[in-house]
C-alpha cells in the first residue's frame, strides 16, 4: 500500500515539478505514459488541470515565489515517513497564531539577530544574546536556529526554537546572506569574524530592497579543524593552504554527479505544487499580520507626538 | 630485496578495498575520564598550568553517567595534584537555549564549594544560577561564591 502511494506521488511529484517545467521533450515522455495511469491518477491530474486553468483566471490566490526562503519552516519535513497531512496543517495553524502574538521576521543564515527570552534565572527576568546566524533548519514548529557570537574571547553558541513560547522578542540587527547556506566553519575561523558587540542597533533598511549577500570571505585557523572544511566547496573561506594531497583526497571522495541524481533531489525537496499550495494556504495571514505591525509602527510615533 | 618488493606487489591488490579502521564521524566533545579541560578563574595553579600548555585533565566525574555536564562536579589532575572543580561550560551540543562554549570551561573550587580563583574570565550560562543553588547542601557545600565572583552570564 505505502510503496504505491509512493510511486504515485514520486510520478506526480516528478512529472509535475520537474519534467513539466524543465524539458518539453521529457514531458512528452510523461504523456506517452498517461494510458499506463490508474483511473485515480486521471482524475487527480484532471482536477490538477482544472486548477491551472484557475491561475489563468486569476481566482486562485499564489503566494510569492520569494516566500519559500522567506519562510521555509511552513515546508514540511520531506522525508516521507514523517509526512502527515494532518499534523502539518495543525502545526501551521499554530504557527500563524504564535506569529500574530510575537513577530518573527525574515532573516537568513549570516544574518545578525538579537533574542529576548524570558530567563527566570536572571535578576531582570530576560536574557537577550546578539549573534550570528549559523545555521537554521526543522519545519514546523520545531524550526531552529543557531545564534554564535565571542564574548570576552570565548565563543558562545545558542539555539533557539523559533516557536518557543520563552521567547519574548527576536530582532534582526542586520538582514544579510553570506556565500553558504551554512555557516558552522565559524567555529574555526578567527574570532573577529564572528565578534559582534552587544549594543547593536539595528540597522535600516529600505522597503521591498533586495537581501544583500555579504561577500566576506573568513580566515580560518591552522588545522585541526572540527570538520575537513576542504571537502566542502564553501564559497566564503579564504584559500586553506593545506598540502596538495588534500585535495586529491577531496577530489576522490567527492560525489559530482548527485546534482544530477533527479530522485536524491525529489526526496530532499517538497514538490513545486505542493509548496505553493501550502504557501497559498498561508500568505493572506502572513501579509495581514504583516500589514497590522507597519500601521501599528507608523501609529507609534505619531502617537508619541 | 627485489623479492621483497614483489611479494609486496603481490599483496597489495588483495587489500585494494580502501578502509580505515578509525572512526571518521565527528567527536561528541563529552566530559569523561582523562578530557583536557580549561580553567577559567584566576587561579595561580590554574593559571600556571594553562600557561605552562598543559591543561588539567579530568580523571574523575561526580555523577553517576560519568559524563560531565554544565554544573557537575569533576576531579582534575593539574599540575600533579589533585584539585576539584565545576563545570561551567561545555563544548559538547547542548539542548535549545542553553549555550554551548568552544571549550570546556571549569572553575577549582575547594571541598566546602567556595573557588580558589577570584575571577572568572568567561561568561557562563545562567541556568548555571539555579543548577548550583540546587546542589548547594547547607553547612556541606556552598557555590554562592562561586556565583557571586562571575563577571558575566549569557
């Protein structure tokens, strides 16, 4: 049972995603197999069908095609034993009321984040660090990030959940990308690069300005290392100077032709359908709580005056 | 010679199947028996053996895991002594909002909890306030002062 609902999604998901888009050729491919379909498949690609000729219409509501960097915690977690309809729908209602309470901005690995939470410990009852983001991953409520920054020369490195209910206020200090989608090779880089002082202010940015990509590239230390950064391809470092036979062996074990492997990238990634169709789910609340924050910002100091 | 030589040509394409016998997948960074650790206080016999380049190691952990974490209690044998300390931060993973260090930092106390440095260098985390005040046993062992000399918590 499960192996079919497999093969139906995967030729779907395939055929939809990837061949329908990509090559006219291979989609011919796809419709010389359509007389092989099960009678469901049909009718689920007619009602397929029957959507897009809603898009020409313009009656179905499409999100943005930026959300899906925006905010790619609504995605579900593609591997398919932990897909459940359900629960993924569940966690996105809950998602949307926590942001309506507390706002989570857009903010991308390498950007600057400051994070209040509540901290019983402490004699103010918050705590808030200032750092920057390494990492960041999960889908849905459990989505994370990593926060690194050197205080009095010593690295400190926290994670947050971005749902967590202790969390009082997150802000974005800077909004910038790096080179890599993952900045963990801080650990071993000099300590300036991933210094920042705590009295931060946040800097200003334009509306609707594009993400700028910060093109630094960091110094690391002397090996050892925590991982052979050599075998990574990371576009921020500086060249390594390690000795040649490192990168032979880098070379040896590299894997060139997965970005060629279709079916390692349909099971690492949600279809293109479905990411719109969840998006489309979420992107009227998301612009009106979006919305409510900037008149209620433009209301504030008027206010004060 | 020559023999040898060919008697090792003939071996080598039996062991062609490249494989190393030493595990390759990155270190759990925990605190166990014989981990170098990092003291952070201002210590005159910690300070020394940090300068000296050689870090104390653990050679015992009071829990009964064995793995050292934040705010448990160690042994450590430094400069050939043997002295106890906290642990006030560790490099290992730690769970959400609690801060992880790039190394593992301690502070030598003496039997009774109070620290034979004056000073602690580093941040430390500050669940580490409610960790010490629950393992405070009145009249045995007391970490206030241990608290009280930190410059700065995260």
């Amino acid at each position: 049972m499960l192996r079919r609902v497999v093969l139906q999604t995967f030729r779907q998901g395939l055929a939809q995603s990837f061949f329908k888009r990509n090559a006219a050729s291979l989609s011919e491919s796809a419709v010389t197999q359509h007389p092989i379909e099960t009678s469901e498949e049909a009718s689920e690609k007619s009602g397929s069908k029957q959507k897009n000729g809603d898009e020409s219409g313009n009656t179905v509501v499409v999100a943005p095609p930026e959300f899906r960097f925006m905010y790619p915690e609504f995605l579900p977690d593609p591997t398919m034993e932990r897909r459940n309809k359900l629960k993924e729908k569940l966690e996105r209602m809950d998602m949307l009321q926590r942001r309506s309470i507390i706002e989570i901005p857009e903010f991308y690995t390498g950007s600057i984040m400051a994070v209040t939470v509540a901290d019983s410990n402490s004699p103010n009852k918050f705590a808030r660090f200032v750092g920057i983001c390494i990492q960041r991953g999960g889908s849905g409520l459990q989505a994370w990030f990593i926060l690194r920054n050197v205080v009095d020369r010593q690295g400190v490195e926290i994670l947050y959940e971005m749902y967590c209910p202790l969390i009082q206020k997150i802000e974005v200090l800077r909004l910038e990308r790096r080179l890599d989608e993952s900045l963990l090779y801080l650990r071993d880089a000099l300590p300036e690069y991933s210094t920042f002082p705590f009295e931060m202010e946040a800097e200003r940015r334009l509306n609707n300005s594009v993400v700028p990509i910060n093109p630094i590239k960091v110094k690391l230390r002397p090996r050892p290392w925590l991982e052979r950064w050599e075998r990574q391809n990371l576009q921020g470092v500086e060249d390594l100077n390690l000795p040649q036979r490192y990168y032979d062996r880098a070379k040896e074990v590299a894997k060139p032709w997965e970005k060629y492997d279709l079916m390692l990238q349909y099971r690492k990634t949600i279809p293109a359908e479905e990411q719109e169709k969840i998006y489309a789910e979420v992107h009227s609340q998301l612009q009106q709580q979006d919305l409510k924050r900037k008149i209620k910002r433009r209301r504030g100091p008027s206010s004060e005056q | 010679m020559a023999l040898q030589v060919q008697n090792f040509a003939r071996i080598i394409p039996l062991s062609v199947p490249f494989c190393r016998s030493f595990h390759q997948c990155q270190p759990l960074n925990q605190i166990q028996l014989l981990t170098r650790l990092r003291v952070v206080d201002n210590s005159p016999i910690g300070k020394e053996a940090m300068l000296e380049g050689r870090p104390p190691k653990c050679i015992h952990v009071y829990n009964k895991t064995g793995v050292g974490t934040i705010g448990d209690k160690v042994l450590v044998a430094i400069k050939g002594q043997k002295k106890k300390a906290v642990i006030i931060g560790c490099k290992q993973k730690q769970k959400p909002l609690i801060p992880k260090f790039d190394s593992n930092n301690i502070v030598l106390i003496e039997d009774n909890g109070s620290p034979i440095g004056t000073r602690i260098h580093v941040p430390m985390p500050s669940i580490l306030r409610k960790i010490l005040k629950d393992r405070s046993v009145a009249k045995k062992i007391d970490f206030t002062k241990l608290l009280s000399i930190a410059t700065k918590f995260v």
